[in-house]
C-alpha cells in the first residue's frame, strides 16, 4: 500500500484524534484553481460549510478568493479570516433576520434567494436599514446529479431553490420590491459529482432559462453555477489536486455568456479534501467470531461522513508495513453505526498505531460533535508541525 507522507515523529507528542492539514497541498491546489480561472470572467467563492478551521481559512483568503456562506456565523467567519463583504455570496432555504441584517451591515455581494417570502423579508429588513439588497434567484434546474441522494439539491424535489413554474410569479414580485436588486441567476445541482456530463447538463440548461429572461427584456450580470466538483477518495496520494481544467472547461464550452457577464462558483469539498487528514489511534484490536475488529479512538463524533453517507475514506496504518490483514475498522461510540470500513485490508494493527483517515479536509472537523460527551478534535498543520 502506497501511503501518504506524514511528520510521524511531531504526531507521537500530539493528543489523539485530531486534523493534521497538510497546506502545501491546499497551496498548489489553489494555484491551480487560479491558474484555470485567470484571464477570464470567472470568480470562485469558498463554500465555507466544508471547513472554517481558521488556518485553512487564512491560505485561502492569501489566494484571493471569496466565500460562499449559508449562515451568519459563516459570514463571520469570512469576515473574520479578511475575505471582504464583496466577495461574499450567502445562500440557504431559512435565512435568519439577524443573518440577512448581517449580510446587510457587511455589504456582501449577493444574497442568493430562494423564495418569494424570502425575498420580500430581504426587501423589508433592506429598507429599514436604507440599503439596497442585492439578489440572485436560486432557480431549480431540475438537472440530475450522479452522487448520494442526501447531497443532490437540483431536483424539483428537493428543497432548495425556485421551481421554472414559479419563474413568472417571482419576476412579477420582484418589481414590486424597491429594495431588491436582481443581480444574478444561482444554480446547484449537488456535491461530490464526478461525472462532466452533469455540469454539461447543467450548461445546457442555464443557456435555455438566460434566453427566457432575455425574452422578457431582463439583463442578467451575473451567473452563479454553484459548485459540486468531486475529489477522488480512493486514491488521494495519486490525485491529490481535482481536475479542474477539465471542470472550469466544460463552462468554458457550453454555458453561453453573455458580452461582460461574470460567471461565479462555489467549490468547496474540491479545495480542501484531500490536504485533511484525521489520525487516530488504535485501542485495541478484538478478534471476533468471524472477524477482527480495529477498534480506534476516533468515531463518528470526528468524522460522521461515514456513518450519514456511508461514504469511503482510505485508511492508512502509519505505524506498520508487515502484510495486510482484513479488519472492521470502527470508533468507540456507543451506535452500532459508529464505523468507518468493514472487512478492510491494511497493514497488520496493533494497540498504540497510528491511522490516518485521508481525504478528510472536507465535512470532517467542521461536521464534529460531542456526542457521549467527546471532546472535539483538535488541529495541527504542515506549517506548525516542520
């Protein structure tokens, strides 16, 4: 098994579990991630719900770009870590009062609505405060998505966004609302998608709901298509960095913008995944009746993915190179859900090795609870630990 590289000696000294992110991997990604949007009329905004660890925030912040936030702490924590309320868009079903007052007082870029009654709370909160709210109406592609049905948000099911039936009734409201702006148009159709027919799809379909609008005499400046660009968990010390050439080109070739219009997305799993990893310690290995169990200190009260997603993460033994065995690798909380693997070949274990679960920079810390009264993972990056 080809493992990651890790400062192993600094980990023996560290409290288990915890993050480790490795930010040199965070730098060249986003590096690349700039290197494929220069020289264009495109603008990436950080989904912030993947991670807020104010480290990774701060490289981010130092690459330029900007935040996709779903609630008033995140909006916080943008401003906190220096992305300016310019460069902030906030979505959500159930915006708050005092976070749209937030998002208000900060000036961010864009509120992107999903609702008629939400837009007519923005339009009232804006007005007391003598500000003119700028909005993007999350439109419902209802555009398929090839990923877990809990992370799909572009079907005319789900709840997010406003259906095309609705269309007529919310540009009728809109020009009732003197405090509104309609800025844009925002998409999303899901996460975790690794298949570029589905950002075609999605293309395809945007340039069909531009020409409805131009034919009502409606100028768009802005075009939001959302994020949900997949990493490859299987393989991380392989393919470290997504293919975001591949990604950005498919826009690049099917979305059809207009002259000066700006196109805008919000990737976040794709940015920060693959430089996390969550290390923990074994605590015993119990030999079952048909099985054996490597039973670590770490459970899904520090990475739920598993449990909710049933979602793969590669686990590494940093501690050992003899032959491989098969075990059920779990945690110590008391569900019966509390596993990462099952029947899952690595190094042969023993009490006091270290794991590392890769690919957890994304929905892992953030996502961490204090069910059965855990304490919460703490995090340490490449540049403490050289």
């Amino acid at each position: 098994m080809i493992k990651g590289k890790f400062p192993l000696d600094k980990f023996k000294d560290l409290e288990t579990p915890f993050y480790y992110y490795n930010l040199d991997i965070l730098r060249q990604t986003l590096v690349e991630i700039n290197k494929q949007t220069e020289n264009n009329n495109f603008h990436v905004h950080y989904a912030m719900k993947a991670n807020v660890n104010p480290m990774v925030l701060a490289v981010i912040n130092e690459a330029g770009l900007g935040a996709d936030c779903v609630s008033g702490g995140e909006i916080q924590a943008a401003i906190n870590a220096g992305i300016p309320g310019s460069k902030i868009v906030f979505a959500g079903v159930g915006k708050a009062d005092w976070e749209i007052d937030l998002g208000l007082k900060n000036d961010i870029f864009c509120f992107n609505v999903e609702s008629i009654p939400e837009l007519e709370v923005i339009n009232e909160l804006a007005q007391n405060m003598g500000k003119t709210a700028s909005v993007a109406i999350r439109i419902n592609p209802n555009v398929s998505a090839d990923t877990h049905h809990y992370i799909t948000t572009g079907l005319k099911e789900n709840k997010f966004g406003v259906n095309m039936s609705e269309l007529d009734l919310v540009i009728e409201r809109l020009a009732d609302l003197k405090s509104i702006k309609l800025l844009g148009l925002h998409f999303h159709i899901g996460s975790q998608i690794t298949d570029m027919s589905s950002f075609q799809a999605l293309s395809v379909r945007v340039n069909e709901i531009q020409e409805l609008f131009q034919s009502k005499g409606i100028s768009i400046e802005h075009i939001n298509v959302g994020g949900g660009l997949g990493v490859n968990y299987e393989h991380p010390n392989h393919f470290p960095i997504p293919d975001f050439e591949a990604y950005f080109n498919v826009f690049k070739k099917y979305l059809k913008l207009l002259p000066n219009q700006q196109l805008h997305f919000e990737l976040g799993r794709s940015i920060v995944c693959q430089c996390g990893t969550l290390i923990s310690k074994v605590l015993y290995v119990k030999e079952g009746a048909t099985k054996k169990f490597a039973i670590l200190d770490a459970g899904f009260t520090d990475l739920i993915r598993p449990a909710l997603y049933q979602a793969y993460h590669r686990i590494e033994n940093l501690s050992s190179d003899a032959t491989e065995q098969e075990y059920d690798v779990v945690g110590p909380i008391c569900e019966s859900s509390d596993s990462f693997a099952k029947a899952y070949s690595m190094n042969q274990t023993k009490r006091g090795d270290l794991i590392a679960l890769r690919s957890a920079g994304a929905y892992g810390e953030i996502m961490a609870s204090q069910y059965n009264l855990r304490k919460l993972p703490k995090a340490y990056t490449s540049d403490q630990l050289l």
